[in-house]
C-alpha cells in the first residue's frame, strides 16, 4: 500500500475540504489557510516515519504508579 | 523600596506580623498597575475596588491572628482565560466580549479561599493560542513582546503590579512569557491542578499554574492551586505536599540530564552562554550533568500541532462558523486549517506521543536521571515585529516555532517543568532554564531551581516601564 507524503493542497483542495467539514471558506480564506496547512500536513507526514507497530494512543497524560517520584 | 517590591513570602511575613496591612499592599500594587499600564497594557480588567474590599477583608481576618496561609492578603492577577464570577472572561477576544462568567474557575476559588486578593484579569494572546500577546509589551523592553500566551501576567508580575499570578501553558504559555519576563514559571504534571472553569486550548496539552518573581513564590502558589477536581477529567487524585518543604535541601548528589540534541540547536548564542553558566552553577553546587540524547525529538513538534489544531477547531466549531470575522486572522487561520487535519493524522500524533512519553520516563526511571535541564526559550524576547529569528548556523525559523519547540516536550509528555531567570543579554533582556521532572515531582524541580537561584541575584532586579 502506497504510504507516501500528500501533495501540498491548492486553495481549491482547501475550499473542497473545508465544504466536507460544513465550513464555509471562499478564496481568500483557503488562499489564507493553504500555506500553513502545506506546513502542517508536512510535519504530520514525518511522524509517518515512525514504526508504531502496536502502539495504542495516549489520549491525555496519565500517569503510572512506576512513573511517579518516590 | 515600595511595598510592591517585596517578593511574596517577604510580603505575607510582613502581614502576619501585622507590620503592613493587606490594604496598604493592594493599595500599592494598584498604584503601580496605575504607574505602568500605560506601557504594557497587561490587563483586560482592573478590579480596584472589588480588590480593595478583598484587602480590607483579608485585613480583618489577618489581624485577629487567623492566617489562611502564605497567600493570604497578597495581590495577585488572573489571566482572563479563567472565569471570575461577574466578569466577562474575554481570551482577549472580540468572539468573548459578552462572554460573562456566573461561577468561578476552580483556581480563582482556591485562591479566594486562600485569602489572596486578584487585582483584575490579564490579556492572553487571542484564546491563548499564540506565543506573542500582542495587546501587551515587555516591561523589559516595551518595543519587545512579553512572550505568551500568558503574557498580561508576566508583564504585570514582573513590573510589580502584582505578586503572582495565574497562567495557562499549552505549548510553553507560562514558561515562554516567565522567561522573556525575568520570571519563574511552574508548569505543573498534567492532572495536578484543576482546569475547570478555565477556557481550553487543547484538552490533552492544556495546564494550569503560577508565574512569580522567586521560586518560593511560584512553589507557594502551586500548593495553593493543586488538588484534585471531579469536574476536570484530567484531574488526579494524589496528596498535594508542601512545595517548600524541601526546597533548600540543595543538589548533591542529583543527576541532570543535558540534551544532547534538540534543545541546543538552533539557539541564538548569547542565550546558550547563560544557559551554560546556569548548569555550570548546578553542577559547582554538587549535581552531576549527565548528557543525554532526546527519544524522537524530531516528532514533537509535529505532535504538538497535530494535537493542538484539530483539538482547538473543535473547541471553537461553533463560533469559527457564526463569528469568525471577530477572531483575529492568525487566530482565524490556524483554527480553519485545524479542522482540514484527517482524524487518522490526529490518531498517529497520539501514538507518537505514547512512544515520546514512553522514552522520557526510560530517562528518568532508577538509574537514570533525576531530572533534564534546558533552555526555556532559544533567545530573548523579540521585538513586537520580528517574525523570524535566524540562528549561528544561517538556519531561519518562525518565532512562534522556536519558542514553542522549547516547551513543548512537557506538554506533549504532560511532565512537570520550571523555569527559572539565568541572566540578562547585553541588551537588558532576560532568559531562562527550565528543569523538566518526572510526573509530580514538582518539589524536586522546585528544589533544583532553588539551588541555582540561592547562587544568582536576577529576582532583585527590576524593570520600570512607564
């Protein structure tokens, strides 16, 4: 299975997104969003790197008793 | 020297003997709010009157010899993050404007109950969701950011028109603003004190804690927030000790984990060099710095934004759908990327974040560590206009990044971290370092910031912005 980086969005991808979420964008938002949306969906596909193997999610910080200070 | 001038502990021995009253104190913190908010616009609100009632209260309660403790009758601010009964709490926010609070946060109710007396509420950058709070300015430098998002706070607290006061921290929102403050900043282990009644950020990054001038003061003021809260489901249930027990116990013998990655690089050098000193100092007072390299560094800050954005889009769905011409455009931005963000990226980011916080407790389980010590912030406070820092090595990165790469493995790992002032650079600007722990082992970060403050005189130093 293809797990390759996505390309960075166009305003357009970002205006067809946005309407999936209900939210209203035109193109000066998505103009807007779309450069720090590049950034951020380049920095989430480096955690792809990552082996997870089993790993579950950590939802919040919780702590276990062997963590704690004595 | 005004009454302001006392740190905490020095102003709380002072009303216990009865040789000021909790009036004549607010009466001088308000004078100086009124001699330096002109400067640093650090408030949304100030109290006076409300304040002074409090006082005279407090005044009565101190004088028959019925002293609540070491917070009792001592001013303090708020950021307006956190509601107070009868107050709008604003984010600084024109989406909050007629947001009024009928209850109060858990943390303004502990410390009414602890006798303090909240001179007014603080700006924040916009929902705390920026590192800039550009409605204020440095007391240090007013042509520089006080840092943020609790940056009201800081500016208040450092030009002494308060004690202490209260901070949010999300991605390094107490330490960032302490640091470029001159302050101590004490995030607390995620869980440690309630987050009820205090507008979120990021459910799974958010903390709650203190920002004062000394270590004593900030230790103080955790034990008077910290405990657990039913309505905070990120709340535990554990003792809260006495921060200050142990705090002059000194540091022979700890071992301090210095990074060899992530933290020293991309630094402006001046920063590091006080930096270097401060561990030097750790180490002369008999602690053994151990270099240690960072599991996964480079993931984190990636987890933090994959945490934070989706986290605060949902937070603000409804209102980034009715109002969003009334949040500000960097605000406004970042909440419409966040809810572009697929949940399978979210998930991933929290899978990370498992194996992050899995490596960080390898570090400081038995035989290894006590504690890692590092820089806060990768320079001083930028001026309000500078977008980009560019390091030694010709590499340039956003400010909003670099101050945030610095604190975010506490948040992302929920871990416990101080930080502490280590120096001025040439131009008169304050930094820090902070000493992250294991999960609630706040008294022995306390510890370890004491003994390097017991060697330095930063806290005595004081900024005079008008």
């Amino acid at each position: 299975m293809d797990f390759a980086n996505r390309p960075s969005p166009t305003p357009d991808a970002v205006i067809r997104a946005a309407n999936a979420t209900a939210l209203a964008l035109d193109r000066t938002r998505a103009e807007a969003v779309q450069p720090w949306l590049s950034t951020i969906y380049s920095a989430l596909d480096s955690l792809k790197a990552v082996d997870l193997g089993e790993t579950p999610p950590s939802f919040a910080f919780k702590s276990r008793k062997s963590d704690r200070a004595s | 020297m005004s009454l302001y001038d006392l740190t905490m502990a020095e102003a709380a021995a002072r009303l216990k003997s009865g040789d000021i009253s909790a009036v004549e104190l607010t009466e001088s913190c308000l004078a100086r709010i009124g001699e330096t908010e002109g400067a640093l616009n650090a408030y949304v609100t100030v109290t006076g009157e409300e304040a002074l009632e409090a006082a005279a209260a407090a005044g009565k309660e101190l004088a028959a010899g019925r002293v609540r403790g070491p917070m009792h009758g001592i001013p303090v601010c708020v950021k307006d993050l956190c509601d107070m009964t009868g107050l709008a709490t604003t984010a600084s926010s024109k989406v909050r404007h007629d947001h009024m609070a009928d209850s109060d946060a858990a943390v303004v109710a502990r410390l009414k109950d602890a006798g303090a007396v909240i001179v007014g509420k603080t700006h924040t950058h916009e929902f705390a969701y920026g590192i800039s709070t550009p409605t204020t300015r440095n007391p240090w430098n007013t042509d520089c950011i006080p840092g943020g998002s609790s940056g009201g706070t800081a500016a208040s607290v450092a030009a002494r028109g308060c004690f202490a006061g209260i901070g949010t921290d999300t991605g390094g929102s107490i330490r960032i603003p302490a640091a470029l403050c001159g302050l101590v900043g004490l995030k607390p282990t995620y869980g440690r004190v309630s987050r009820a009644g205090v507008t979120s950020l990021s459910w799974s990054l958010d903390h709650v804690g203190p920002l004062a001038r000394t270590v004593e003061d900030a230790a103080n003021m955790l034990g008077v927030l910290a405990g657990y809260d039913a309505r905070d489901p990120g709340s535990v249930d554990l003792p809260v000790p006495d921060y200050t027990a142990g705090m002059n116990d000194g540091i022979a013998g700890l071992r301090l984990g210095r990074p060899t990655n992530f933290y020293f690089d991309g630094m402006d050098d001046e920063a590091r060099g006080l930096v270097e000193a401060a561990l030097a100092a750790l180490q002369a007072a008999g602690a053994e710095i151990v270099p240690v390299e960072l599991p996964l560094a480079k993931t984190y800050m990636a987890v933090e934004f994959g945490l934070c954005l989706p986290e605060a889009s949902a937070y603000h769905e409804k209102e980034l759908r009715t109002r969003a011409d009334l949040y500000g455009e960097d605000v406004r931005t970042f909440l419409e990327a966040g809810e572009l963000i697929p949940a399978t990226d979210y998930i991933r980011a929290l899978r990370v974040r498992e194996q992050i916080k899995q490596g960080w407790a390898a570090l400081m389980a038995p035989g290894g560590v006590d504690a890692i010590v590092a820089p806060t912030v990768p320079a001083a406070a930028a001026r309000v206009d500078r977008d980009m820092f560019t390091w030694p090595d010709g590499e340039e990165e956003t400010t909003t990044n670099a101050y945030v790469r610095h604190s975010c493995p506490a948040n992302v790992t929920g871990l416990p971290s101080i930080t502490v002032p280590c120096g001025f650079t040439a131009a008169g600007l304050p930094v820090g370092f902070q000493t992250i722990g294991r999960p609630y082992a706040e008294a022995d970060i306390v510890r370890i910031a004491r003994s390097y403050e017991a060697t330095v005189d930063w806290s005595a130093r004081a900024p005079d912005p008008r």
